[in-house]
C-alpha cells in the first residue's frame, strides 16, 4: 500500500518600514564601496560587498567580504556601545543582564552593525540595569540610547543624579506592534530629555528598569549604543559664506553662536573643500580662539573658471556638526598667466625671455604679453636705483611658443614679470622671475706706454666701462728673461698671466679703479 505525504512549507514575509540611504563611493579598478545609514540612531553599516562591473550592466558580489562598520568615532566618556568589545560594559551594574548574539537571540532588522554583534539582554523583568556615575556636562541636552523590546516588554530610561537620586530626566518606551506581527523583539532609538534647570557638571547614572503589560513566557528586554545627544547652542551649521580675494582665492565663513558652557570644552573645526572629481583638493583644521563668533577657512592657488564644493565640521569634545556643502565656482576674468616662463643668456649684456601660450583665455581675444622690468640691485658704481620699464609684446598670430630678447646691464639683478593682456584690457596674474646678469668690465681703448729719459715708464691707462664697486686694477710688469728677485703674484691673476710667467713678473702695483680721470699715469722703475 502506497502512502502519499505531502509537505507544505510556509515563509512569511514581513514589511518593515523605514529610511536608509545608501552613499556611493568612488570606483577604482571597477570596484565600488556602499554605505548604509540608518534613520534614527546616527549609526551605519558600510557595505563591503565589492562590486566588479562587467557588459551588460551585470555585477558580481563577493559575500564573503561583507563587513558592518560603526561610523561614530567620535565619544564621549560615559558614550557604551554595550557589547563585547566594551571595556566601558565592564563598569555597568549588570545583574541578570547579559551578552547575546544575533544568531542566537533573533531581533527585528537593524541597519548597523548590531546585525552581527555581540549585544547586552535580559529575559528577567525584575533586572535594573545601572551605569558607572559619570559626569553630566552643562551643555549635554540629553541622553540617546538603543533599546529592543518585545511586544509586551515596555522600559523606563531614567537619568538620576548619583548624588541625592534626584530624577533628572525620564522616558517610557514601549513594545512595538510590529514585534506581535512577526514575534520577534524590534530595536527602538530613545531619547532621554534632561531638565536644563539643573546645574551643570552634575554626576548622573542611567537605569534602565524593565516593565513587562501583560505577562508572557519568555520576554526579552535589550540595549545598545548608550550616548550623549549633541551640546546644545548648534544643532547644525549654515552653509559656509564665500568671497573672493582673488580669482584663485576663496574665503569661507561660516557663523556660530558662542555658549559659556563652550570655554569648558575643546573646540576646533576643518574647512573641506574638493573638486569635481569628488577627490579632497586642502582640508584646514583651526582651534576655536575663547568667544569666537565664526569659523574661517582660506583656500588659495586654486584652479580658475573651476567649480568647487565646500563645508565645515565642527567640533564639541569630539562630537561633530556639519555643514551642507556649498557650491562655488571660481571666476575667470582673465585666467593664466603665460607658461613656463624661463630664460638664458646669449652674453654678458643680453637674456632671451621664453614662455608658452596661456593655457586659458575663458574666451577673451588676446592683444599683448606686457613685460615688466625692475632693477632691483646693482654693483654698477654709476647706477640708479630702482628703475622700472614696461613694455608690450604685440601678438598679431597665436603661437605655441613665444620669445623675445633684452639688453640689460651686467652686474645688476632684475625682477622680470610677464602678464597676458586681452583687447579689453583685461590682464592675468602675473609670472615673474630674478636674472642676476653676470660682470662685463672692460677698458675702453688700449693701453698706451712710453719711455721716459733715464729709467721710468709711463702708462696710459684708458677708462674703465661697467666698473663695479669692488673693482680693482692690476698693473703687471713682466721681464722677457727670469727675473732673480721676481715679484709675487696674486692668486686671481694666475689664469691670465700663466703659471710658466711667473718668474718673470718684475713688479705689481694694485690701484683702485678711477673713473673720473681720461688719463692714469703710473711710473715704473726699470
């Protein structure tokens, strides 16, 4: 006799609502990383699942390197994630509370990293749980914590002083109707409102006492991420107030009410500014100055005719409060100056100028380079200071490559400055550069000598052009045969006299250089 047994299986399946969002990241090498974040408890998970972009639009997943990440990284003393990690757990009065998993005690979806921890639970609705005293700062408006709850599990979150037990703060949270639909405990964010009306630096504890509508065989009461709400004073910036100093310059400002309780705390805040390839560009980290009524980021050398993204994070003992991001684009009236700008000598007297075609013109016509020309310092005995010339060099066609050549003094150092000028007048920034020309000291006629009776020389020194002020003359007096007694010759007068010469040098005379004279005569013995 044949038996027929047929086995029906039943999966419910339950719709719980809420908001998550999910942030996109950069993608490199065709992988891409996902972050969820939660509604309601300020936490997120970043989904590790590493996506590989094939044709088609088809992806392919790697579960096994699913990972969940808290993103609250900043705390403060008395903030407890309340699992296993914890060492703050350790501090806790926590009889009949105890760690659970995930998997072994089911609760309802969570978006954070809950889904996989180890979390504090008890199933004794006569167990209070009691935190270590820790001190209530002025500016702590309140308490957040993570509670899950069955369908009859309610809870009082109480903030009391640890001192005289005074109340000074209390919520009621209740069992979700979700949890009797599908029967499993939902997680609840619960915020706890304390009474500003009492003094600050109190030391406060929390409790969390369980209560239990109706009776049931196995409730379940759970918590998680205790914390500080955010100070009071700012719940979150304005959006940063842009001028410019310059086309390449952005000032950010962004407003903030001062509170007393700050000169408590340690302030400080970062300006983010990034381009349109979503890449970070500068990032300025500032201290908060004592009563400070805005907060001030100064970005420079940026890119002109660009656009740009800019906000603020503010900092209260290491919580953080953003700004939404501002747009800005950055003007171009006239944006590059001439390219690399360089030169060279073509000899003591003469520097040929080079430089390259601007990168932008945001579509203005071009009408010249202008040149300008500073002598900023000189060994020249007879020169001036300072002395400036400016002059155009006319485009008449676009070129790639420009150049042209000056003659300027030797022994002298310049400042030479390049702009690019539009038929409108309009002018770029400028590119400049130093040339120190090298010594050109040379006489103006030749040397003329003649003999005197008896046994005297007479020299006809000619002038002396591009005399410096150090400059000194050498008179040298050399015998065709070896002297026996020779003179001693300076160092710096081997190169033109010759070291095979020396023995024939019979006298030196050293003279300042004199420009005011046509004629130096100077007798030699013989």
């Amino acid at each position: 006799m044949a038996v027929l047994i047929v086995t029906l299986l039943l999966t419910q399946v339950m719709h719980v609502h809420g908001k998550l969002t999910v942030l996109r990241g950069p993608q490199y090498h065709g992988l891409r990383e996902l972050l969820c974040v939660s509604e309601d408890d300020g936490s997120a998970l970043a989904w590790n699942i590493k996506h590989e972009k094939y044709t088609y639009n088809i992806f392919k997943y790697y579960p096994n390197k699913d990972r969940f990440y808290s993103t609250c990284k900043f705390r403060a003393s008395n903030d407890c994630e309340m699992n296993r990690d914890e060492s703050c757990l350790k501090l806790w009065d926590r009889e009949h509370w105890e760690l659970t998993y995930s998997m072994d005690t089911p609760m309802g979806a969570v978006f954070d990293q809950r889904w996989e921890d180890h979390f504090l639970h008890t199933r004794n609705h006569k167990a209070t749980l009691k935190s270590p005293t820790f001190l209530l700062r002025d500016n702590v408006t309140c308490i957040q914590l993570l509670i899950g709850l069955c369908s009859v599990c309610d809870a009082d979150i109480v903030l009391r002083d640890a001192i005289n037990h005074n109340v000074l703060g209390l919520a009621t949270t209740k069992g979700s109707s979700v949890s009797a639909a599908h029967e499993l405990p939902m997680w609840q964010s619960v915020k706890v409102d304390r009474n500003l009306s009492t003094p600050s630096y109190n030391r406060a504890k929390i409790e969390v006492i369980p209560r239990l509508s109706l009776p049931i065989f196995n409730p379940l009461w759970a918590i998680a991420n205790v914390r500080e709400c955010r100070p009071k004073g700012i719940d979150k910036l304005d959006k940063p107030e842009i001028t410019f100093t310059n086309q390449t310059t952005i000032v950010a400002t962004v407003p903030i009410k001062w509170e007393e309780e700050y000169e408590k705390e340690e302030l400080f805040y970062i300006f983010r500014i990034k381009s349109p390839d979503e890449q970070f560009v500068q990032q300025i980290s500032e201290k908060i100055s004592n009563k400070s009524t805005k907060l001030i980021g100064r970005f420079k050398n940026l890119q002109p005719d660009t656009t740009y993204q800019i906000m603020c994070i503010l900092f209260i003992s290491l919580v953080q409060i953003t700004s939404d991001w501002k747009t800005v684009k950055t003007e171009c009236n006239l944006p590059y100056a001439p390219g690399n700008f360089t030169y060279s000598f073509s000899s003591n007297s003469t520097v040929d100028l080079g430089w390259l075609h601007p990168l932008k013109t945001c579509g203005h016509h071009l009408r010249c380079f202008r040149i300008t020309i500073q002598k900023t310092w000189s060994n020249l005995k007879n020169s001036s200071l300072p002395e400036s010339k400016t002059y155009e060099y006319l485009i008449t066609h676009y070129m790639r490559n420009y150049s042209t050549r000056l003659y300027l003094l030797p022994s002298t150092r310049y400042n030479i400055s390049i702009q690019t000028v539009a038929i409108t007048n309009e002018s770029s920034h400028i590119n400049s550069l130093e040339i120190l020309m090298p010594p050109n000291v040379d006489l103006d006629r030749k040397l003329k000598i003649s003999t005197q009776s008896g046994s005297i020389i007479q020299l006809h020194i000619p002038n002396v052009l591009n005399d410096t002020r150090d400059s000194i003359t050498y008179i040298v007096l050399l015998e065709s045969n070896i002297c026996e007694q020779f003179a001693k010759l300076p160092k710096n007068l081997l190169a033109y006299i010759g070291e095979d010469r020396i023995k024939h040098v019979l006298q030196v005379v050293k003279r300042p250089v004199r420009t005011i004279s046509n004629l130096f005569n100077n007798e030699f013995s013989k």
